[in-house]
C-alpha cells in the first residue's frame, strides 16, 4: 500500500491554501499515481500539472500540485492525462568505458520509451470531500483517477484493482 510521506503532507496543506486563496469556489490538492504495470512512468501531467516523481514498476508516487476540482461534481468533467512510458530498469548499461557500446544501449532504451495522452473521466465526488487526484496506471495504457480520500489498499478505497497486475499478452486496439 503506498503511504504519503511527510513532504506530501506539506505540498497537501500548501495546495488547499492556495486554492482557498485564489478561487474559494474550488478545492486544490496534490496529484497522486498509483503504477500497476511493468513499466517505469518517467513522468505524467494532469491537464498540464506536473505530477513530479518518476514512478517504478508496481509503486505508488506523485506529489504534485496542484489539482483543482470544481466545488461540485458535474457529468462530463475529465482530465487530461499525459504520460511517458519507459523501461524500469537498466541491469545491462555498459558502462561508459566502450562509447560505441554505450551508445547502443543508449539508443535501445530510448527507443523503448513512450508518450502516451488521454482524456478520463472524473468519478461523481458528491457529498464527499476531494483529496486531490490519484491516477491509476493500468496495463495497455489504461487509465483510472480517484478524488478519494482513503488511502490506496484501504476498504473504502474506490479502486480496486491489485498493484501487481500481469502484463497482458495482447491489448485491445482502441
């Protein structure tokens, strides 16, 4: 389960102010990101908000400020979410003693990095308090957000999706 640390406390409280301050009809709090796949997420933005931590295969992350959420749910409301896939981990880097090999491997995890966009909808938050927007990255690029308060893994968490999810052996084509 991923537990907030200290300095997501902090950017929390400085996200409510600020939305306290610049618009009161609004509630602003930080962005979180929940990654169930086998991928590293080098980076991901909410409507152009940088999430800022880079985010390991099956961890949790985030800590970003802010997202904003209108004082009232209305149907229809969505994010953007814009995010870069990559590879995990780099057990075979060569080090930098051989450029030519160095470069090789350079080139081949560029290669596997990839820049992914979508439009998700918010779920009805009605009657609840908003803390913030958690994303859900999901195998096959699929994408889930929650405005939940409760902690991911808790038994009130709207999401219930397990944080080690097998990576599929072929996605829908959408």
């Amino acid at each position: 389960m991923f537990r907030p640390s200290p300095w997501h406390a902090l950017l929390l409280a400085w996200c409510g102010l600020l939305g306290a301050v610049l618009a009161p009809n609004v509630s602003a709090s930080t962005l979180e990101a929940i990654n169930h796949t086998h991928w590293a997420i080098n980076r991901f933005s909410v409507d152009g908000r940088s999430g800022i931590d880079v985010i390991g295969p099956y961890q949790g992350g985030g800590g970003g400020c802010c997202y904003v959420a209108p004082s009232r749910w209305q149907q229809g409301i969505t994010v953007r979410i814009d995010w870069e896939t990559g590879v995990a981990y780099s057990y075979d880097n060569p080090g930098l003693a051989d450029e030519a090999k160095y470069d090789a491997w350079l080139d081949k995890v560029v290669a596997q990095k990839r820049r992914h966009t979508k439009q998700v909808p918010i779920p009805d938050y009605t009657n609840q308090k908003v803390c913030g927007l958690t994303v859900h990255f999901l195998p096959c690029d699929d994408i889930q957000v929650t405005t939940s308060c409760y902690a991911y893994g808790s038994p009130e968490y709207p999401i219930k999706i397990p944080l080690n999810l097998p990576v599929p052996t072929s996605c829908p084509q959408s």
